[in-house]
C-alpha cells in the first residue's frame, strides 16, 4: 500500500476572490470580485476588465488626492468650480468630490453600464450613495474620449480629473490611447476654462506624458507621488490651461 500523502491545512489562508458579476460590453468583458478584507476588515472589491486588474476598494489614496490635487491648483476665489471625474470606477474619487462644499457641479463620465449598476444598486453603493444622492452629482452614461472629442454640449469645467486607465503608459483598453494622443490632449484642453486644471492618475510617473502635456500648451506641469505599499509609487499628473 502506498504511504497517504501528507494533507496541507488551508486554515488561515485568504480565500481567493469570488466573482460576483461578470458582463460582456461593448469594450469587452468586465467583472466585480469580492475578497477577504482581512481581520476584522470589510471585504475589498475589485473591478476587472478583460481580465485586467483595474482598482479595488483597499486604498483609495490615490484617487482622493486626484481630486484633492485639482482643487488645490484652483484659486480660492473661484466660486462653485465644475469638474468632470473620468471614470466612476469604485467611487473614491466621486465621494470624494462631493464631500468638498466648494465643488460646484460634479460630472462624472463613465461608459460601462455595469460599473453604474454596482453603484446604483450593488456592493458599491456602500462606498458612492450619498455622493450620488448629492444634487450636484451628475452621471454621463458615455465614453470619455468621444464626449472630450465632440463638445455637443459646449459644457466647460474648471477641473478634469481623469482616471480610466492604468495610466498613459498602460491603457487597458486600445482606444483609451488616444486620450492621451495630442489630439486627446487639445480636446481636453478645450474642454477646460480659461485657468483650468487637467489631473490625470497613473500607475507610474512618465517623463514623456509630461512633455507632451507641455506640448499641448499646458503650463505648470508637474507630478504629485503616492506612495504605495510596493513598488514604484502612483502619481497625479497636473496640468493648467492658461487663463
């Protein structure tokens, strides 16, 4: 007889992150997973897009310093300033945005119906209800680049905070790039007012998305660091529009 093989215990081991929804778009696939949060912690949710990690509930540093950052570059004696948050992901920004008294309107684009729903009616609600409760708090159910690009509406914001990708150096869907072609540049300068702030979130810093800010006829440009547990740390990418 051969000798039983030795059993592994799996106690205390975190459980591997359960699929909660899972939707084919017009962009392709994107799911919802719930995973342990840790001791005593609530679960983290994640948001994946053709098999891409995208972002999770973890943190949110980043995403809040996205808007802080913008804000920040505005001077104090613009009243009720707009902005438009690209990419509604797990809602740290939009809450964020709506929990600051001197926004005045908060347009949020995003182009996947799911996403909405997780807010709307799902898991993520815990983190974005009362932002989307918030009067000032609009939705626009379409993608960011053409919404940049076709100007139908003629609206104008004081601030863009742009987060839909991993970065301008990592797209997690091809026809993101282009936002951060010079095209995609000039349209979300013209979308700025006179003095505006583009914020722009990536996984990394990029010396070259720089320049080419620089090349679209920003000024101030810089980058603002968030450390992150391991590795290189994310950024915030600003920009002004001259007045």
């Amino acid at each position: 007889m051969a000798p039983a093989l030795p059993q592994h215990s799996t106690a205390g081991l975190p459980e591997a992150p359960r699929t909660l929804d899972r939707r084919e778009g017009p962009y392709g696939e994107v799911a919802l997973r719930q995973r342990d949060g840790g001791p005593g912690a609530p679960p983290v949710y994640e948001i994946i897009a053709n098999g891409c990690f995208l972002m999770d509930t973890s943190d949110g540093r980043s995403e809040r310093l996205l808007i802080d950052a913008a804000l920040a570059e505005l001077p104090a004696a613009r009243p009720r300033p707009a902005v438009l948050i690209g990419g509604l992901g797990v809602g740290f920004s939009l809450a964020r945005a709506a929990a600051e008294p001197r926004w005045g309107r908060i347009a949020v684009v995003e182009r996947e119906a799911a996403v909405i729903d997780w807010h709307r009616t799902g898991p993520l609600s815990a983190v974005s209800a009362t932002a989307l409760a918030d009067p000032r708090t609009e939705i626009l159910a379409t993608d960011l680049v053409a919404y940049l690009r076709t100007g139908a509406d003629g609206d104008t914001y004081d601030a863009l905070c742009l987060d839909i990708d991993n970065g301008p150096d990592w797209t997690v869907t091809d026809g993101n790039g282009s936002l951060y072609s010079p095209a995609g540049l000039a349209a979300c300068r013209d979308r700025l007012a006179p003095g505006g702030v583009l914020a722009v979130w990536s996984a990394q810093p990029s010396s070259g998305f720089e320049q080419a800010l620089r090349n679209a006829g920003f000024s101030g440009v810089r980058t603002k660091e968030i450390p992150v547990v391991r590795g290189v740390p994310d950024v915030v990418h600003l920009a002004r529009k001259g007045a």
